[in-house]
C-alpha cells in the first residue's frame, strides 16, 4: 500500500465530484456558443470541462488564430460576467 488509507481520500473526492456537478459544463459551453458568430459556430465543439478550464475543439485554422489572438480575453471576461455557477479559469483551444 502506498500512501493514505481510502477512508481518508473518499471525502475529498467526492467533495470534488459535487463540484464538478454544480459547475454545469454543458451550460457553460452553452454560454460560450452564444457568444460566437452564426458563421463561427459549425466549426467549433465542446471537448471537455476540468477545473475551470474549458477546453474547445476548433475545426477551421483561420478561426483558430482569430479565437487565439483577437477574441480569446473579451470572451473569457463576458463568460465570467455572465456564468454565475462556476468560476471560468482559462478557455483553451485546440
């Protein structure tokens, strides 16, 4: 055995998994989605929530940099203006 007893580590983890619930990450992604162009959005899909970052799959290159470069900071703060539940760390693209 190495390390802490599981009687120990049950608590925290399920304290973790509550969390994960309350955060709600297909409304937050639903919230990002809004905020993009109609012409923007058939390239872009959800890949994962994870302790505050929300991770984003971007199908189109020229989109990509634009997301990267122009737009990735002004989204990040209308999301954490708009998303009461959950605090929103980092949108990274991929």
């Amino acid at each position: 055995m190495a390390g802490r007893p599981v009687q120990n580590l049950i608590p925290g983890f399920l304290n973790r998994l509550s969390k994960r619930c309350d955060e709600k990450p297909d409304e937050i992604f639903a919230l990002f989605f809004s905020l993009l162009a109609e012409e923007e959005k058939p390239f872009v899909r959800f890949l994962k929530w994870e302790e505050g970052k929300l991770f984003v799959k971007v199908t189109s290159h020229t989109l990509y940099s634009h997301l990267v470069r122009y737009r990735k900071e002004a989204i990040l703060a209308k999301l954490c203006q708009i998303c009461s539940f959950a605090e929103i760390k980092e949108i990274i693209f991929r």
